[in-house]
C-alpha cells in the first residue's frame, strides 16, 4: 500500500485492519537491551517521545537496539523528532500560582509555589497560538537513522531568541515535539496542533514578567539524562533585555 496523502483514510484504515489482524503478536517480557531475536527486524517502532523527545531516557537504549537489532535498510518509526520551544503566558499556571501565592486561607504558602516554579508541568495542555509570544524555535533535531547513542548519554541543550510581538505576562517557557514518519505523516503536538495524547508541556516561571512589542527574551533550555532509567533533569533560565529574570531546575523540585 503506497503509504502517502492520496490514500484515504478508509483505504489506509482497512489495509491497517487487515495487517494488524494476520499478524502473531509475540510479547517479550524483558528490558529491550537484554532480547534475544532469531533474525534482525525490518521495523523498530517505539513510543519513546515523553514531554519534548528526551526526557524519559529511553533514546540511549532505542539506538542501541538500533545498532544491535535493525537490518540495513530497516525502518524507524518514527524516523525523526523534533523539539520546540517558546515563550508562553500559559493561564492555568498563572490562576495556579495565583492561589498559592496570595495567602489562601490566611495561609503562607509561598514554598509551594517556589517548588511549583522547578517543576515541569506534564500535563498534556492544549494550549494555542495566542498563548505564545513569539514563533516557536527548534531546540534540536533527532534523525532516528544518523543519531549516535554516545549523542543519546549527553545532556540535550538549547539557547533561542525571540522578540516578543505584543503587550503581554510572560510566565512560562512552553516546549513540545514533533515526530516524523515514512511518508511525510507528522505527528505536531504544539499549540495549535489537533489534540493528541501528548500536546504541550510547560516549564514555569516563579513570577509572571511583563513584556511588549520589540521585548527581547532569551531562553536556555536543558535536558540531562541520568544513569537511571527512566530518569532526566531539565533546567531553564529566562533572560528579559539581557537580564536573568529566573532559573529553574527539576533537581531543586520536591521529589
Ligand atoms: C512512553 S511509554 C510507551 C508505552 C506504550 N507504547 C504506549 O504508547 O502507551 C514507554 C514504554 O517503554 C517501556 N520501557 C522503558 N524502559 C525500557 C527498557 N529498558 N526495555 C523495554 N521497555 C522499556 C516502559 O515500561 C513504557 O511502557
């Protein structure tokens, strides 16, 4: 089935059904750096994304299944990913922060708010254009044939500029993914991409920061993967006309 945008959507959905249902599906319960496989696979295709591509350290042991378990010529799925970032006033975090900062039931709960500011908000937001204060920048470009797994151990790192384009808070950097497969089917989660289970992830700031037309914001973001599996700590410092208004790392977060 040639796999491009002139198949409609049934057709694709029939073959896929048709596929799917005369496959034997064999599971292999083990970590995927320990299988054992008869013969080398035409198709390594793995959820490995997390919030921005990297953060749940699954890279490092896709590759290397890559390199050990991928017949030349085999196919990833997706082939390569994409992160983005931008400058975002997010209104959730912003009525979040409210509450904790502002004495609710006489009470000082400014620590939750502190420890709120180093914490990544993974919670599938949906936000939107609007919401962003400028056209988002790619932080890094992962090509699933070329990427080396000593590349996948390093910390994933990033600086972009962007010129504000309205009056508007500031309170948080907003990153997410795009993936590509075979075909030119992408998968976007940003803000303005149709809903999916991943969407937009949200990186806060401590206090909202008020910026305008011609505003200039540098953000430098990080991700650092850790021998743990599963494990990463992303850090994010926010500069306004050159001067550092808040830094933030997952490492100083309550857990
Ligand atoms: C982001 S989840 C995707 C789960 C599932 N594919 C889905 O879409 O819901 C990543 C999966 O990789 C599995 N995983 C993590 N490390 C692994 C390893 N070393 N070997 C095999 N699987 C692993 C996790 O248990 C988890 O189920």
């Amino acid at each position: 089935m040639p796999w491009n945008a002139r198949v409609s959507p049934e057709l694709r959905g029939n073959w896929l059904r048709k596929m799917i249902y005369s496959i034997e599906l064999k599971i292999i319960h083990s970590d995927i750096l320990n299988i054992q496989l008869s013969e080398k696979a035409d198709i390594l295709v793995s959820e490995w994304l997390g919030p921005f591509g990297v953060a749940e350290n699954l890279l490092y042991r896709l590759l290397a299944t890559r390199d050990r378990w991928l017949r030349v010529g085999g196919k990833m799925l997706p082939e390569r990913v994409t992160a983005w970032m931008a400058p975002a006033f997010d209104p959730v975090l912003d009525s979040d922060m409210f509450f904790w900062q502002s004495r609710p039931f006489g009470l000082n709960l400014e620590p939750i708010a502190q420890h709120t500011a180093n914490e990544i908000r993974y919670s599938q937001q949906h936000l939107g254009p609007e919401n962003l204060l400028d056209t988002p920048k790619p932080m890094w470009s992962t090509d699933l044939y070329a990427f080396t797994t000593e590349d996948a151990k390093r910390p994933f790192r990033s600086s972009q500029s962007f010129v504000c384009g309205r009056e508007s808070l500031m309170n948080s950097v907003v990153v997410w993914f795009d993936a590509e497969f075979a075909g030119g089917i992408l998968l976007a989660c940003g803000p303005g991409a149709a809903r999916n289970h991943w969407g937009s992830t949200v990186c806060p700031l401590e206090r909202p920061v008020q910026t305008g037309p011609g505003t200039e914001i540098r953000i430098d973001f990080a991700c650092e993967v850790d021998d743990t599996p599963g494990r990463s700590f992303s850090n994010w410092s926010v500069w306004v006309e050159g001067q550092l208004m808040e830094r933030h790392n997952t490492r100083d977060s309550i857990y």
